[in-house]
C-alpha cells in the first residue's frame, strides 16, 4: 500500500471503530468539549491519557482490549510528550495510538514534529509519521512523507528522501537521520546541499542545524562560481565561512590548481593554509609550485611557501626550476614606487621602472621572491644566490649577494647578477660590482676574465659572448693550430671581449690597449697568476632539477 492508502485505510478504522462502539456497546458520548485529569497512577509518565477533546468515546470489545477515541481539538499526553490532533483513537491496553489530521508531537523541547498520520507506540515511546511530515528544532525544518521519530532519544529516520532547509541552506538526500539532542543530521545517498554561495554534492554528509556545520567523510565535490573543490575528508562551517579539508583534496580555481594533504582556509579574510606535499598549477601563467607549506592570502593575491619550495616556470623544452628556503609571489601591480625593478634592455644603462606607471598585462602581473640558498636550475643555465626577484613583466632573474651562474663550461660571478630570459631561456646576463666569469680550459688551467660589469648574451639558450669593462682584467690560456697551450696571458685593459663557440672559448679580445705579459706554459706560477676570486664552485652547481627537491 500506498502512505496515502495507509493513511485511508487507518481512517476507515477510526470511522468503523466509532460505528462499532455504537451500536455494539453503551456510548459514554460527551456533549461538550471534555478534560480528563492528568494522572499516570505511579508509572511515571508511561500511560498515554486523552486530556482534551471536543468528542470522546470508550469502547470495549472483549475483556482484553479496551479503546478510546476522539475527535475534534484533541490533546494525548504521556510524561512530558504532548500531542495534538484532529481524530484519535488509543488502545488503553496495549498502550498505543493512531492519530489523524495536523498531528503535532512535542516533547517539551525545541524538537516538534508533524504529520497527517501518526501512529505511536507508548512502551518503546516511537512514532511513525506518514504524509507531509514536518521535523523542525528552531533552526532547520526536516521534511519528508515516511518519518520513524524515537521520543526517548530524539532520532529521526527517513528512507524514502527528505529534505533540510536551514535558512538560505538546501539539503536532500534519500536517506537521513536527525539527532535531535545533537542537532545533528546523518544525510546519506544522493546528498545535494544548495547555498546561494556554493553546492556540496557526495553520498554521505554530517550537518549540524545549529552550528551550520558540514562535515565530510566520503568523495564529496563543492562548487562555487569560480571554484571546485574534491575531497574525501573535512568540513565546512557554512555560518562563519571556514573550511579544512583532508586526505589530498584538489582546488581548482579558475587556471589554477591546488592539491595538498591538508587545506584549510578562512573565506572571511582570505587567508588559507595547505599543508603536506602542496601542489600548485597555473596553467595560464605556465607555472607550478611545490612546497610543505604554502601560506595565501586570496584578497591581496599572495602566497608564501616554505618548507622545501620549488617553483616551475614551465615550457616544451628547458623549464627553468627555482628552489629556495622561502618563496613568496604576489602582484607586481601592487608593488609601490620604491620597489620599481630595474629595465636593461641590451646596453649597459640602467633605468627605473615605475610599476605604477606600467599597464601591467594581468597574465604578466606576478612577481616572485626568493630568500635565502637560492638555487636554479635549466637545462642551459644554473645559478645559486643569497637571494632572488623575479617578474613576469620583463621576465628578468635578478640574484643577489655574491651569486654565482653556470653556463656550460663557464662560472660567472659576482656581487649582483641580473639574467635576462626570452621564451623561458637565458637571453642576457649583467653582473654588476666584482663581476668574474670562469672557463675551464682543462688540465686544471682556468681562462678568466674580471671587471666591474661584465654582460654576456646568449643564442638558444648557449652563451655567445661576454664583455667585462671597468678595470678588466684576464688570465688567458690561448691555444695553436693543433689546440697545444701557447702560453699563459696576464693582461689588463678598459674592456674585454669573449667570443665562444660550440659552447667553448675560442678568444679574447681587449677593445682598447691591452696591457700584460705572456708566460711560457712550463714556467708560469699557475696559482700566482689567479685572479682575486678565481675559484670553482663545482659542488655549488646544481646537477639537476631532481637535486632541487632532494632526490
């Protein structure tokens, strides 16, 4: 059967109850509204009592049963348990009830429940309400057509789909459970929560009505107008806007991806935390981000990550990696005048570029920093640093506080280096302040060259040229016909020149007087004839990406 013929059927009862007490037994009929005393003869609250009622017959049909029923305006009681209905009718013996038509069932509690039909079980003190059912505790309103409700300990079940409104808050699914001493409410199978601001979809659900809280325990996918996220373990405190999420949940947000083990963030300020081999894609900017830690504020477009950071300037062949103790990004619109980066379009000048005064494109509009043991790696190009900035609007790495790059078989170093990419590979390098580049001309020998600036350029990603001014000096191992060592060449002049080729040294040339000497190569005091500074750092160099994250 059908609720509604359930319903039906129960109401015939009544009908035939009443019919039956009349004709067969001695009507006891009240002609006015009637009110019976309240009293449950010692048993603590155990007996339902009819306590008011605009009709109200007795019937006995044998000397085992005994029946009530009434009509019109009618209130049960047991203990604390209230009833209020259209149409009743009470087996006195088995101590249960049947009512009919705007049943309300309260408990002297916040919890009050409704029905068209109610049939009530008085010993184990349950109710099973049919038909436009109604469960609400002053927060949230349960509704659905077949209700099992425990009076003792407040459970309700439903499972043949419901549905929670919590003010703005929609939820369904075909199964549930409400707790009502908790306020919780156990949402199983097909569960959708609705919210003007995102939707929850999963298969199982914990909400509390009285904290807004949404717990997570299976795959469960909430969306918003820009974001998705997929998780299997969390919650969501929808009132103060809070969110943890567990067990390597994903974060899409627009061209940006995010996965950690752990996230959790704060909608109200903006700031969140992940936590545990964080993840981050941006698919747009062409750039990922690894790190245990990562720190964001979404307001200000920030994020700071730490505990083993590398990010990832992608592209099809030379990524360019970069590892470091802290690294913090942000927009470089947001920068003040003061912190305006420098702009050395291939000559030696410098000038200043006012971030306030650009039309910064908003896929250009990032800028990166790296702090302290500063590493990176390409397939072209290594360099370590004390320190880093870098920027999207000129794509310009600049290093400082002695920082040291390898490009080949040659080391430049220096007290500040700027290097210069175009489509994500080296395109130019300035070293300012102590600026020394290293050639390894082997059996031990160094080619050097130092100056104040020195500004090399590079073709596909392998150095081309170099050029050192300001005091340069070299120590040159040239070369014959036959590549034997000619000598040793110490000399010095305004400016010098190196040319390579195949990615070696094949001269040097001063551009104006060059002053020096050259040494026979068996006669020349190698380490005297260093330069300040000449030395290799061989096991600084980075010897791959997978060195940058331990491995």
């Amino acid at each position: 059967l059908t609720a509604n013929d359930n319903a039906m059927k129960q109401f015939v009862f009544f009908i035939l109850a009443l019919i039956t007490f009349t004709v067969r037994y001695n009507t006891v009929q009240a002609q006015a509204p009637v009110t019976t005393a309240v009293t449950d003869s010692g048993k603590q609250g155990k007996i339902i009592r009819i306590i008011a009622a605009d009709r109200l017959n007795f019937f006995q049909p044998d000397s085992l049963n005994e029946f009530q029923s009434a009509a019109g305006k009618v209130r049960i009681q047991q203990g604390t348990t209230l009833f209020d209905c259209d149409s009743v009718v009470l087996n006195k013996t088995l101590n249960m009830l049947e009512a009919f038509g705007k049943v309300h069932i309260n408990d002297a509690d916040s919890v009050h429940t409704y029905a068209d039909y109610v049939r009530y079980l008085g010993k184990e003190r349950k109710a099973y309400l049919n038909n436009n059912v109604k469960l609400t505790d002053g927060r949230g309103i349960l509704t659905t057509n077949e209700l099992e409700y425990d009076v003792n300990s407040k459970l309700g079940i439903y499972k043949n789909g419901g549905k929670v409104v919590n003010g703005k808050t929609i939820l369904t699914s075909e199964q549930g459970w409400y707790y009502g001493e908790t306020r919780d409410i156990y949402f199983k199978r097909k569960v959708r929560l609705r919210d003007p601001q995102y939707n929850i979809t999963t298969d199982t659900l914990l909400y509390n009505t009285y904290s807004e809280l949404a717990t997570f325990v299976v795959p469960t996918t909430i969306t918003t107008k820009t974001q998705k996220v997929i998780t299997k373990d969390g919650y969501y405190d929808l009132k103060n806007k809070k969110a943890y999420f567990g067990k390597r949940p994903v974060i899409q947000d627009g061209s940006t991806t995010l996965i950690a083990d752990e996230f959790a963030s704060d909608d109200a300020s903006g700031f969140s935390e992940a936590r545990g081999n964080v993840i981050i894609t941006d698919t747009a900017q062409g750039t990922q981000l690894f790190a245990n830690n990562v720190k964001a504020n979404k307001k200000a477009g920030s994020l700071l990550a730490t505990e083993s950071p590398v990010a990832v300037i992608k592209q099809e062949s030379d990524s360019i990696f970069i590892a470091a103790d802290t690294i913090f990004s942000s927009k470089l619109s947001d920068l003040i005048p003061e912190r305006a980066v420098r702009n050395v379009l291939f000559t030696d000048s410098v000038a200043w570029l006012d971030a306030k005064e650009v039309a910064i494109d908003s896929n250009r509009n990032r800028y990166l920093e790296a702090y302290y043991n500063v590493r990176i790696f390409s397939d072209s190009l290594q360099a370590v640093g004390d320190s880093m900035f870098y920027n999207q609007y000129d794509s310009v790495f600049r290093l400082f506080k002695n920082p040291i790059a390898w490009a080949q078989e040659n080391q430049i170093s220096g007290d500040t280096m700027y290097l210069f990419t175009k489509n994500q590979k080296p395109h130019q390098i300035l070293v300012y302040e102590n600026a020394l580049t290293i050639n390894d001309a082997n059996n031990g020998f160094l080619n050097q060259v130092r100056g104040r600036v020195i500004t090399g350029y590079f073709i596909d990603g392998e150095i081309n040229f170099l050029r050192a001014k300001g005091g340069a000096e070299t120590v040159y191992y040239p070369l014959d016909k036959e590549n034997k060592y000619i000598g040793v060449n110490r000399a010095t002049a305004d400016a010098l020149e190196m040319y390579f080729e195949n990615k070696k040294l094949q001269k040097i040339k001063a551009i104006t007087e060059l002053k020096g000497k050259m040494y026979p190569i068996n006669q020349a005091n190698h380490e005297a004839l260093k330069l300040r500074g000449a030395t290799l750092f061989t096991s600084k160099r980075p010897k791959s990406k997978y060195a940058l994250f331990g491995e």
